[in-house]
C-alpha cells in the first residue's frame, strides 16, 4: 500500500484557485495511472483532497514497492500545465507492506499514513517504508499528548526559576521561568520532551498562559517579601503558536493586571525562529507588547538561519546568547571571537546583553573580560523550585 500526499498542494489552491488546484489533481491521477501494472490488479484512488493511495497487488518484495515510489516521483518531475500556468509539484510516500499480518484494511491505511508523515517529516519528495517502530512511537506520543491534556487540571505542571546574574555586582537581577512536568509515573519531565508536542496539539496556549500567571505571582511576591529586591525581573518564554494567536497581547496585559505585576518587570523571550515563522504578524505584536511596557528578548541568539537585518525592524531589548557559543568560549577562540562579535552588535545597537549555559569559572572570567552584562548557568544555579529559589534570593550575591 502506497500512501501519497501531494507536497506544498494548499500553495497552488491558494495562489492559482480552486479551479488549478483541481485540474492538477485530475493531471497528478492520470500520472499515477500510466504507473500501475493494470494485468496485476493494481488500483490508485484518490482518498479525499490531495491523498492518493495505490494498492500494488502480487509484489515479490519491497523493492517493488520502493521501484514504483521512485516512478511515481519521477513521472510527476515534469511541469503541469494548468489552465495557462506551469506548476510543479511533488509527492511524500509512505508504503506499508502486506507481510505485517494485517487483519483488517484500515489498519494497513494507518501504518502507510505514518509513514507518510515520517516522508514528510525528513523532507518533501521523499518515500518511506513502515516499520513497527514508528507505530510505538505514534502510540507513545498520543499517550503523552492524553496525559498533557490532564496535565494541567490534575497540576501536575511546575515553574522552576534559573537565577540571571549581573557580571558587574554578582547580584540576581531576575529569574528565567523553565517549566516542568511532574508526571505521576514519568517523574520530572523536561520541557524539551514535550513543549514541542504542546505546540503542534496547540496546548502550548494554555500551559503558557499558566507558566506566565504562576511566574508573575511568584515575581510579585519576591518583590514584596526581599524589598532589596524590588527591581528583581522575570524572563518568560514565548512560543510561536502564541505569537501567532490573535489576542495574545490582551491575554499577557490580563495576566499582568490580575497579578498586579509592572510591566517592566517582565521579559519576553522569543526565538528568531519564532518571528519569522511569520514576520510581520510578529512586528506588529512586538510593537504592542512593547508599548506596554514589556522588555522583549531574543533567545538562543545566533542559532536561527534569520538574516541579521531583522533586528532593528523588532523592538528587541536584549539578546540572550546561546548556550553553544558560550560552552567553548574558554578553548575556542573562533567561538571567542563570535561572542565578542554579538556583545559589541548589541552595544551599538543599544541592546543588554546575557550569556547562557555559564558553566565554569574560565568562561565567567572571559566574558567579564568581554564586558558581558549578564548570565545564566550552572556555575551560578541549576533552575530551582520555588521555595529553593526564595532561599537563594535571601542569601549573599554570587561575587
Ligand atoms: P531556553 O529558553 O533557552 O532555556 C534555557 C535552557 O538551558 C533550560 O533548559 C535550562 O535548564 C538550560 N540551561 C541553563 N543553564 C545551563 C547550563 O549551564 N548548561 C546547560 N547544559 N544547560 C543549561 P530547559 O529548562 O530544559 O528548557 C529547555 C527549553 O524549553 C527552553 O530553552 C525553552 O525554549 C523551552 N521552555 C521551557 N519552559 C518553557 C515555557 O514555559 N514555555 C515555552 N514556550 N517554552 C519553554
Ligand atoms: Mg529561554
Ligand atoms: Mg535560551
């Protein structure tokens, strides 16, 4: 069983209208048929919008089955010609064998699907074969995108606190909130095991705004109880999706209202990837997080693929240098050199400037030796829960 599904399809119903659309499904089908072996029972259908599926019947082995994928891929190179345009276009395949045991065809339409998406996943114009793997990985991912759901009313979700440093005075100037999953048989989960799967379920939106409430009330809280630290921040980040939602900038200026917390107190942090996954959208709620008071931070700066130019089109505050550029610092001198590089990009731009994944000694003295404003790391603390947080806020500064 081959599963196909055209890639980029919704760019040309979007540009060209439905009408191209359509004649390109039509043109895609008649290509597929010139590929079937009509004397062995092969059949294609169209399965809905632009899904095909081909059942090739009396396969020797799986090479037949990749021979025809690799057909498949090349009769469709050629440009169709649609009502007046020239489009190309081309297919991710996912195969599933007949060998598996199945019992029932919908089972074997599940396992092709899959591999499908994983086709997808590794880059378009791309076929791959199901194994078994991938099927636990589907079942482990759905039980955790359950258990995510029930996560947040059971509150099993938990804000841990990363002390940011001044290089200057030793003292805490803010927190970075990191959360957690405490989950009843898993442990401590980490965010990088399941942030992304709360992006594409899209309950990112509601665990942020969760992470943002429980982050502003502690914030407000530390501000009261250490009256020394009344200007101490709190780094909070943001996601794409939440970027992309249409009253986001309502919902954080809610948030801020109900905990009474200043504006200034609190620090976006955004990826590059994040801004331009939609540019202009981005601009537009940056600006208005910004005319509210909010600091704006870039995250894992220098990681992105983004051109330098985006920066003074976007209110941004703070650069916040990754962890890779900083954790060679000390032995590295083209990683030196890419620091001091950012450090001075940000001073003339009028940006702060904070290292993350500080972890030894060399690399604090190197980047005081750069006149780095600010870090975070290990040296200085692991992230901490709440009460661990109070307690290290209570005691003397780092240097
Ligand atoms: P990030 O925002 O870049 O956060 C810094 C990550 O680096 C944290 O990982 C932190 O624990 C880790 N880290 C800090 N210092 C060191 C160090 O010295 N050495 C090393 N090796 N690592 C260090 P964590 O907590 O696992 O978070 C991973 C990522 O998950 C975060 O990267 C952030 O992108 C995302 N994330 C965490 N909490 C949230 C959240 O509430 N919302 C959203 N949207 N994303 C979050
Ligand atoms: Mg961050
Ligand atoms: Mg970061």
């Amino acid at each position: 069983m081959l599963f196909l599904d055209l890639d980029r399809f919704k760019i040309v119903n979007d540009s060209l209208g439905h009408c191209v659309g359509d004649r390109l499904l039509i043109t895609v089908a008649q290509r597929l048929q010139s590929c079937l072996r009509s004397d062995e029972g092969d059949v294609v259908a169209r399965l809905g919008g632009d899904e095909f599926t081909i059942l090739l019947s009396h396969i020797q082995s799986v090479d037949d089955a990749i021979r025809a994928a690799e057909q498949i891929h090349q009769v469709l190179k050629s440009p169709f010609n649609l009502n007046g345009y020239q489009v190309f276009t081309t297919v991710s395949i996912g195969i599933a064998l007949g060998t598996n045991g199945y019992t029932q065809a919908v089972d074997v339409l599940r396992d092709a699907d899959t591999a499908l998406y994983r086709a997808k996943e590794q880059g378009k114009s791309w076929h791959i074969v199901f194994d078994s793997t991938m099927y636990d990985r589907a079942v482990a991912l759905l039980h955790l995108e359950t258990d995510l759901r029930w996560a947040l009313q059971r509150q099993e979700l938990r804000v841990f606190y990363q002390p940011i440093v001044s290089l200057v005075t030793g003292n805490i100037t803010g927190f970075e909130a990191l959360v957690r999953w405490q989950h009843p048989q898993r442990g401590l989960v980490s965010p990088s095991d399941f942030i992304a799967i709360a992006e594409e379920t899209g309950l990112i939106v509601p665990i942020s705004q969760w992470v943002l409430r429980e982050s502003c009330l502690q914030l407000r809280q530390w501000q009261l109880r250490f009256p020394e630290h009344k200007s101490l921040s709190i780094n909070v980040n943001l996601s794409a999706k939440q970027l992309s939602q249409h009253n986001v900038v309502e919902q954080i200026n809610q948030i801020l209202q109900e905990t009474n917390l200043a504006p200034s107190s609190l620090k976006l942090e955004i990826t590059e990837s994040a801004i331009m996954a939609s540019p202009e959208k981005a601009a537009s709620v940056l600006q208005r997080l910004k005319a509210l008071g909010i600091q704006l931070c870039i995250d894992d700066f220098g990681t992105g693929y983004s051109s330098l130019s985006y920066l003074h089109h976007f209110p941004i505050d703070i650069l916040k240098i990754d962890r890779s550029f900083i954790n060679r610092i000390d032995s590295d001198g083209d990683q030196w050199v890419i620091v001091r590089a950012i450090i001075t990009l940000a001073s003339n731009l009028g940006m702060g400037v904070v290292a993350e994944g500080v972890e030894t000694m060399d690399q604090l003295i190197q980047l005081r030796l750069l006149e780095c404003d600010k870090a975070q790391g290990y040296l200085f603390s692991q992230p901490l829960d709440s009460e661990q947080a109070s307690a290290l806020l209570a005691s003397q500064p780092f240097f």
